[in-house]
C-alpha cells in the first residue's frame, strides 16, 4: 500500500497543532507510562501500523514490558492497575463513540481513579491519539521501520 499524500508538506500548520495538543498531553501529569498504553491501545483498535509500530517501541524503550503490550489487547483480564483498567476503558469508549455514547458505568469508574483535571487531560490523550491515528490512516504515513 503506498502513501497517498505527505500532509506534512501539504500543510505543516495542521500538524503543529496537533504536536502541541501531544505536548500539553505529556505534560499534563498523567503518568507517561499511561499515556503509552493509551497510545498502542488506541492505535490497536484503529488499526494505524505506523502509530502502533512507534509507540510500542516507545513505552518499551521507557520500560514498558512485552508481557503487558502483548495482554493489552485484554486489558481487563491482563495484569494491569485498576487505574490502568479505568484509563484504558474511557480510551477505548471515546475511540468507540461511533457505537454509542461514552457509558455512565465506563464514566463512574473512571472517575474512581481520576481527578477532574487528570479526567480532561485523559480525555485529550485519547482524543489527541485518534487525531494522529486517522491522518496516518487516511494518508497511508509509509513507516520505513515496516518496509519489507
């Protein structure tokens, strides 16, 4: 499959933005080892090879183990944090909305585990994540890394 468009090249604006939506995310607080899991989760469920490829590399290279990305895809079986659990759910609901609303039970348990400002800044991690998904999705981004 060969790439469509750089939209980089086409407009550079665009992805500045969104760059410093992915910088106020970092530096929200969350911890970085969450956001990584946001990241490859969220890139799993929207099927973005580019955007997996990276940040599984990332959170592995931040200490991430293989045990715990290769169980992501079962989060809610997997070994992970009940804060993790709740993190990952609200991630997947956003990247989910076209199946219905974000549910009063997916809202409760988050809210068990986040405060009001990590709830918002969790939010803008998911939505920040699907943002960079589509464009690499919608304009093929060729990742050197998975070349043949």
């Amino acid at each position: 499959m060969s790439a469509r468009l750089d939209y980089n090249q086409v407009d550079p604006k665009g992805s500045r933005a969104l760059a410093g939506l992915s910088a106020y995310v970092e530096n929200s607080g969350l911890e970085r080892a969450l956001i990584d899991l946001i990241n490859v989760r969220i890139s799993q469920i929207n099927g973005c090879a580019y955007c997996l490829r990276l940040h599984t590399e990332e959170a592995v290279e931040r200490g991430e183990t293989h045990r715990r990305l290769h169980l992501l895809r079962v989060w809610a079986e997997g070994p992970f944090s009940e804060r993790e659990r709740a993190a990952l759910g609200w991630a997947e609901a956003i990247t989910a909305v076209n199946l219905g609303p974000v549910s009063d039970e997916v809202y409760a348990r988050t809210r068990e585990h986040f405060s009001d400002q990590d709830l918002v800044s969790l939010t803008f991690a998911a939505i920040s994540m699907n943002a960079w998904n589509r464009l690499g999705i919608a304009f093929r981004k060729p990742d050197p890394a998975l070349a043949g």
